[in-house]
C-alpha cells in the first residue's frame, strides 16, 4: 500500500502549501461554485482541465470521457449539462480533444478493446462520415489527430441540438459552445473554428470548418 500511502503524504502537504500561501482558501471554496466554463473533455490522465486553461478549482466545472462524446443516450453527460447550464450558469462550454487520443485513434484502426468498443462506434460514426477526407491523409498520426479534429467539432453539434441548449438559448441565457484541440507536445489548445450562440450557428461553423479541412493539405 506504499504507492496510495504516498497520496495522503501528497494531499497533507498540498493542502499545507495551499494553506501557508492563503488561509482563507479552502473556507471560500466549500462556500461557494460560481464557474463560468464547463469542459467536457477526455479522461486522459494527461489532459488535467483546470492547470491547461490556468484556472483554480471552482472556476471550471468538468465532464469527462474517453474520447470526449455527447451522445443524446449519456444521461451522465446531459445530468452534467443540464446542471452546468441551468443551475450553475455557465457562459461558455468547452468541448475538448487531444491530438494522439488512445480513443480516437483505436476507433480509426478497429482495434479490439473490449466494452469500450461499444462507446467508441460514436467515434467510428464520425470516421465514416468523414472516410473521404480521412483516406487521402497519408501519414497516420495526421490522420489520427485530424479525426481527433472532427470528432470535437461533431460534439459541438450535438451538444448544441440537446433540449438544454435549445431550452437556454430560447430564453435568452447566453451560453456559447467551444471546441477546442490540445497539444500534448507542446501545452497548447487550438481553437478548431466552431463556437456558436445558437444551433444554427453550429452547423453552420461545422460546415465551415469541414470544408477548410477538405481545402487544406493533410498536415
């Protein structure tokens, strides 16, 4: 039990640190979640939310998942949209992938991982949406991180057609949707091109956005 002994150590001495720089820290945390963003994002371990965008805790609330899907049949992630939107009033909700994503590229190659299969066919979905765009891509990691692309953008769509979004952008509560791409080599977060206000303009960005991939070379 050496390994998880060492987290309590770990724990002790963060929550010592954070205590010595800011007494009040920890009082005004449990008091109050006033976050403006919701990530939804992939459960790598490799992609931590808040030290990406330079947030602390209580400033971004966090769904995650392998691969980063909204599928309208995931009650868990809708719960966390729904509550996100509706209670906590976010203002932005940011959908966002990681280029070299173990998810999406074993959904690319058919690779056999078992029950996680079944969730990856969301994934599969968009490849075959995209198989054209896909095919003509020689190098396999490019080929890989521009799924990684589409994926997040397809997600932007779907999260913008759920009875939340609809719901909150018919009475006026201002809530933009996001999609965004992470570097694991380099720390950064691209903007992919397809934040809307309204479902409209999520199609209409994802479109775009499409279509500037089929225009540009393969990276």
């Amino acid at each position: 039990m050496h390994e998880i002994d060492q987290l309590f150590t770990n724990n002790r001495n963060w929550s010592e640190r954070i205590r010595g720089e800011d007494p009040a820290y920890f009082r005004r945390l449990a008091n109050q979640q006033s976050p403006q963003y919701l990530w939804i994002g992939c459960s790598d371990s490799r992609v931590p939310a808040n030290q990406i965008i330079g947030l602390a805790p209580g400033e971004v609330f966090v769904h995650r998942n392998v691969g980063n899907v909204v599928v309208h049949t995931d009650l868990n992630a809708l719960s966390v949209i729904q509550y996100a939107v509706d209670v906590l009033q976010v203002k932005h909700i940011l959908v966002v992938g990681h280029y070299g994503c173990g998810g999406v590229s074993a959904a690319l190659n058919n690779s056999r991982l078992g029950l996680i299969d079944n969730w990856l066919r969301h994934v599969q979905d968009v490849r075959d949406l995209h198989e054209t765009m896909l095919a003509a891509i020689e190098d396999p990691l490019q080929r890989i991180n521009q799924l990684c692309e589409l994926n997040v953008m397809q997600q932007v769509v779907n999260i913008s057609q759920t009875s939340v979004l609809r719901e909150a952008w018919e009475r006026g509560q201002p809530v933009m949707l996001h999609g965004w791409c992470y570097g694991l080599c380099d720390g950064l977060v691209r903007d992919l091109g397809v934040s809307a206000t309204c479902r409209s303009e999520a199609l209409e960005r994802y479109r775009d956005a499409v279509n500037a991939a089929l225009r540009t070379k393969p990276r």
